[in-house]
C-alpha cells in the first residue's frame, strides 16, 4: 500500500507528497498541501471550511469526482485533525 490519506483533507497522497515536520523530517500523517514546516498551512480552517474546500475541488477542478468529495467528507470526522477540535 502506497498511498497514504491525509489527516487533514482526507485526501490520499503519495509518499513524496507527505506533509514536512520543523526539521523538515516527513511527516506521514499530513499531505504537503496541509501541512509544512511543523505548521498547519491554514491554521483557521474548520470542518465545514474542509468540506466546501472539498466540494469545490471536485467541481471546479476535476482533482477529484463529486462521489470521492462525499466519501471524504464522511471521513473527516475520524481524521486527527478535526479529532481534537473538542480537546483544547
Ligand atoms: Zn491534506
């Protein structure tokens, strides 16, 4: 198994697309597009941000269909990101 899902996006990724720690280790847990340097690349999203994001891909950008946008959206609530939403 070579893709990885992103905990973030939901989304899979290749191991060359993994998320960078701060010292620039990978981190397997995080696509490149989510997180880099340690650091969330937007710190405000939310869930509902998360979906939209992922409904607008599917239909202005053909990265992914409108039933994989579903699918992912369904897993979000199970990703780490969003996980810890209630724990601060
Ligand atoms: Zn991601």
């Amino acid at each position: 198994m070579k893709s990885l899902t992103c905990q973030c996006c939901g989304l899979p990724f290749s191991p060359k697309m993994r998320g960078t720690n701060r010292d620039k280790s990978p981190n397997s847990d995080y696509c490149l597009d989510c997180f880099r340097d340690g650091e969330f690349r937007d710190h405000h999203l939310t869930i509902q941000d998360m979906e939209k994001k992922l409904l607008d891909m599917a239909r202005h950008h053909d990265e992914i269909s409108i039933e994989e946008a579903h699918q992912t959206i369904k897993i979000l609530p199970d990703l780490k990101r969003w996980k810890m939403t209630h724990i601060l």
